[in-house]
C-alpha cells in the first residue's frame, strides 16, 4: 500500500487534510473536518502507514495523542521553519496543508521534539505559575505608579506594601474614588496571583518528590526543588542531546557568534530556545 503524506492545516473549530505520495501527487483530500467528528474522522479514513504532518499550535499536543495511535507517524513543526523554505503571499487553508504534505514527502521539513505526557504536565504547570508571577508583578507596578502619580510615600517601617495587613492603608489613599477602584481591583488581582501561584507550585512539588532526577539537581548551588523540576521539564529527556553543546543551545544560553571571512566576532547569549 502505498504511504500518504498527510499534511493537517489546524484550526480552532476544524482542520483541513491534504494528502499526496512520494510522488507529490495527489491521493487526499481536501478535506475539512469539523472538531465536533474528529475522532470518527481519524478512525475512518486515516491509514496505520500514514505519515503525518501538522504545525506547532496552542492545541498541537492534544492531536498528536489524538492521531498516534492511528497512523505510522505524526511529525510536527515550528511554523517559521515553515515559512523559511515556502515564500507564499496568499495562503488559504487548502494550501497549508498541501504545503505541508508536500514539504514532508520530500523530506524537507526539521521536526520538533514530541514531549511525553509527564513532560508536557511539568511545562504546563511551569508556564501556569509564570502566568501568576507575571499578573502579581503587572499588578505591583500599577499600585506603584498610582503611589507615584499622586506623590504619596510609603510607609517606612514596611517592607511589603503589599502585605494583606496594609489593606486598610491603601483604603485610606487620598485618590479620586476612579483610582481607588483601580486600587482595590490591582490588589484583588495580587491576592488571586497569590493563590493560583501557590497552587501551582504544590502540584510542582509533588511533581519533584516523586522524580529521582531532582535530588541530584538539588545537590547544585542555588537549586531546589522548584527550580529542579522547572529545568527538568523543559529539558525532557537528556539523552535526545548527544553533547553538552547542543544543550546549552536548545536553553538559548550560547553566545552568538558571527564568523566570515577574516571576520570573528562572539556576541550575548542567544536566548533563543526553552
């Protein structure tokens, strides 16, 4: 039988399916499915030697496990990987996704690393309790700024304005009544960071008491069990790097480099990768 590369254009509600041979001839679709049959969709007309491809997306993960076990391999890709060999200026659904079939007959196209289920868990965690650091800081700033427009200075004996036991204070702020609604919402929204961080961080823990892998990362200067977990999960398996260089890439803390001719020069870290 022969293998159909099958390139999958994902979208919120549907997604559009476009086959083609080694060929690059035409032996599917287009179709477009609705997400509400997608799992009756997979059953009926994909294929156990079907080699798949779809783009990196919010719900990439979730149609991966969907499409794994019923076809021979689901490859997935960065997007600018994408954009960087095909040069379109009018892309509708149906062209994505002959693109990408096409791209991936012919072998063209770089894959990016599928993470196992624990894996992706940790990073979700990780990235959920960013979210509530970033919103508790967002929050700081604007009571700050507040503070700053008005003039008003604070207390000195304090070392967290913030503190729960100063909401009688910023009650008390000589502002317009506008500003202390901003107020009391800035400081709800700090409370509730507060909360979701926290449970955030009780699963990582929980997370890192079950893995081996931490003790040994914790031994490190500066390393706990948060941190531990935390690098961990955007590691996934060591043993995809076959030296520490292409580690140290994939974290984006390599030094740039540029080197032409008689020309050598080595720049701040990339900060390009996890």
């Amino acid at each position: 039988m022969t293998v159909r590369y099958i390139g999958l254009d994902i979208h919120k509600r549907y997604l559009v399916a476009y086959g083609v041979n080694r060929e690059q001839e035409q032996v599917y679709g287009p179709r477009r499915v609705e997400y509400s049959r997608l799992k009756t969709w997979i059953q009926a007309e994909l294929r156990p030697d079907d080699e798949v491809v779809v783009e990196m997306t919010t719900n990439t993960w979730h149609m991966v496990d969907l499409l794994e076990p019923h076809v021979g391999s689901v490859l997935v890709v960065h997007p600018p990987e994408v954009k960087s060999i095909v040069k379109a200026r009018v892309m509708t659904d149906k062209k994505a996704a002959r693109i990408l079939a096409r791209l991936h007959a012919a072998k063209l196209l770089p894959a990016v690393w599928v993470p196992p289920k624990e894996v992706r868990e940790i990073r979700s965690l990780v990235a959920g309790r960013r979210r509530m650091v970033s919103l508790g800081v967002r929050a700081k700033n604007a009571l700050h700024n507040i503070l700053h427009a008005h003039h008003i200075e604070t207390p000195e004996v304090v070392s967290d304005i913030f503190h729960p036991d100063l909401t009688d204070w910023w009650a008390s702020l000589p502002i317009p009544s506008l500003e202390a609604i901003r107020v009391a919402a800035e400081l709800d929204n700090i409370a509730f960071a507060q909360r979701q961080k926290a449970r955030f961080e009780m699963a990582l823990y929980q997370l890192a008491a079950k893995d081996e892998r931490v003790p040994l990362l914790a031994q490190l200067p500066g390393i706990g069990a948060l941190s531990a977990i935390t690098i961990l999960g955007a590691i996934g398996t060591i043993e995809r790097f076959p030296n520490a260089q292409k580690l140290v890439g994939y974290a984006g803390l390599g030094a740039g480099v540029h080197s032409s001719g008689e020309s050598h020069r080595s720049g701040r870290i990339t900060k390009t990768g996890r």
